[in-house]
C-alpha cells in the first residue's frame, strides 16, 4: 500500500515535472518566435499607469502576440515585469516577445529631435520648439525675462546662450528641459575652451568670446572663412577701429529691418550699431556655433582690416583702405565708381 503511494506521488511529481519542463520550452520558444508586425513596423506606447497585464493583452487584442500569459510569466520570471518604463516604442519586422521586453525594461523608447540651427536668433530657436509636435508646450506666451528665470538665469540675456546642435528626446519632452540642454551644453563649450585661447586676442571674458563669435557666425559664408573673419575683427578691436558690421545693425534695427540697410540706418545710435559704437555690442546677436568660437579663439593671424562679399558667399579680404575701396567697387559696386562708405569691415 505504501509503496502504491510513493508510486502515484512519484508519478504525479514526473507528470508535474514534465509539464514544467514542457511549459518552459513553450515559454522560450513563444519569446523567441517573431511578433505579427506589419511591414512598417509597430508602434507600441507605454502610457503612466500601464502595467505588464495591460501591455500584453493590447499586444494580443491587435493580434501581435498570440500567449500574452507568457510574456508576463516570462517578465516575472526574469524580474523585468517592474521595470517597465513610460514612453513609445518601435516594433520592427522580425522582433520578437523578448526583444520588446527587453526594450520596455531598458526605457529604449522612440528618440525624436530638433536642431537648432547656427546663426539662429533666440526668437527663432522657440519658434522651431513650438513647431515640434513632439515636444510638450510649458513656455508658450511667456517673455524672454520670464524664460531664463525658468532656467535659473534670472539676469541673462537669452540671445546666444543656446549651443546649436540637434537634441534627441523622448515624445512629450518639455521644451524648457531641452533648452536647459542646450544652455549647459554652451556653458561647458565656453568654459572648456577659454583656458585654451590665443594669447594676445582682445576679448577679456567667455561672454564677449561668445558676442564676438555671434557676429563672426552671422557673417560668415563659408566656413572655411571664420578664422579669418575673427583675425580681421579681433585686429579692429586691438587698433580700437569701430567693427563697422551689418548684422549687429540688422539687429539693433529689430522689426524696423525690411531686407536692406540704409545709410540712415547706419547713422542710427543703437547699443547694436556697431557703425556708431567701439568695441563689442552688449550681447550676442546669434547663436554661435563650435567653429565660430574656435575661430574668435583662435583667429587668423595676418594684417586684413577690411573684408568685402564677393556675391558667391566668399569675401575679399585687404589690408589696406584703398585695396577694401578699389574691392568694394569691382564686386559691390560691379565695377561701377559712385560715393559709398568706405570704411567697412563686412560686406554688404
């Protein structure tokens, strides 16, 4: 009798057993096998609040999965079923239970962007997180002032503390949260380079590095020309020669500017009127980029004072006021002698 029972118990544990054995070879080859993805794959988002139940039973419901039981007794097995996080997911073709797990444990969600582009104004940069549907709107009818006091910059101008760069970011990203990015990112620029600048260049500080490579930035065509732009103004700022720089009136001028700048324009007294002013303006005009205040930096050494656009996106550079003048007539003036400034550093 005795021996019968420790027989049926030992059946029933092999049966017990087997059936174990059995259900984890389906639960390993249910991971393993490809979701029932379309051609253009499958995005799954994880909303706050979703659990693992929640999750695979949408899976089987859109027909992706066919045991969504498993994939939770699997996450729960392994310990990922608490380490699901928020967000949207991409599902290509060919993936299975176990790489989706594997995502939504490890948060790899969706990454979207925006770039903010160099030479951009301020204005421009909210405008482009505006634009962006994935971004979530917290700055919207809030002034400049308002903003850096948001960033814990009460103080600061907002005009060119913001590193051009593309910023990837999860959907529902708050655009202060990529504009505080995009100021630490300039900060640590600036200060990891000003210990390495040329000895000799006339800016006192990494904001008048940052000013100065705003102008350089807007003037530039190519790039291959910042170093050299950034040699012919840091030498004006050493002679004490006025910079004589279009884009800072363009600025100071603000909505007043239609497309050209008049030679009243120039005679205007604005603290951006760089025709009227010596030295820098009192902040950037523009969002630098890396290479504009490398070049400010380290400028191009060389004895330029003046340069002039050649309408190709290029400038004649010269040394001399009468070299700027007879340059000024061949690629302004189309060869043409008539009365015009000619004591400008920058194109027209």
């Amino acid at each position: 009798m005795i021996r019968k029972i420790y027989y049926s118990i030992g059946l029933v544990v092999l049966v017990i057993a087997i059936a174990i054995t059995w259900l984890a070879y389906d639960i390993k080859q249910f991971m393993s096998t490809e979701m029932s993805i379309p051609p253009e794959g499958l995005i799954v988002k994880v909303e706050s609040g979703s659990n693992l139940t929640r999750i695979a039973n949408h899976l089987h419901d859109i027909k992706a999965i066919t045991q969504p039981r498993y994939l939770i007794w699997y996450a729960r097995w392994t310990s990922q079923a608490s380490k699901i996080h928020i967000g949207e997911y991409e599902l290509k073709a060919g993936s299975t239970p176990e790489t989706f797990l594997t995502k939504i444990a490890k948060g790899n969600v969706i990454q979207y962007s925006v770039t903010i582009v160099e030479g951009w104004s301020f204005s421009q940069v909210l405008d482009a997180l505006k634009r962006n549907e994935h971004v979530s709107q917290t700055l919207t009818n809030k002034t400049n002032k308002q903003i850096m006091s948001t960033l814990n910059q009460s103080g600061l101008h907002p005009e060119g503390r913001f590193m051009p760069d593309t910023y990837h970011f999860p959907r529902g990203e708050k655009d202060i949260d990529i504009l505080k990015r995009a100021f630490r990112s300039m900060e640590k620029y600036l200060h990891t380079k000003w210990d390495d600048r040329d000895v000799g260049i006339p800016i006192k500080n990494t904001y008048e590095a940052l000013i100065l490579a705003s102008i350089v930035e807007k003037e530039t065509g190519l790039a291959s020309e910042r170093s050299a732009i950034a040699g012919v103004f840091s030498r004006r700022l050493n002679k004490r020669m006025r910079l004589q720089s279009d884009p800072t009136v363009i600025y100071g001028m603000g909505a007043r500017y239609k497309g050209n700048i008049r030679r009243s324009d120039l005679k205007q007294e604005t603290p951006y009127n760089t025709y009227r002013i010596f030295g820098l303006p009192p902040t950037p005009i523009a969002m630098p980029g890396r290479d504009a205040i490398n070049a400010v930096l380290h400028p191009e050494e060389g004895a330029s004072l003046y340069f002039v656009a050649k309408g190709d996106g290029s400038h004649y550079f010269s040394s001399t006021l009468k070299e700027h003048n007879n340059a000024v007539i061949k690629y302004q003036l189309k060869g043409r002698k008539k009365s015009f400034s000619s004591f400008k550093a920058g194109g027209e």
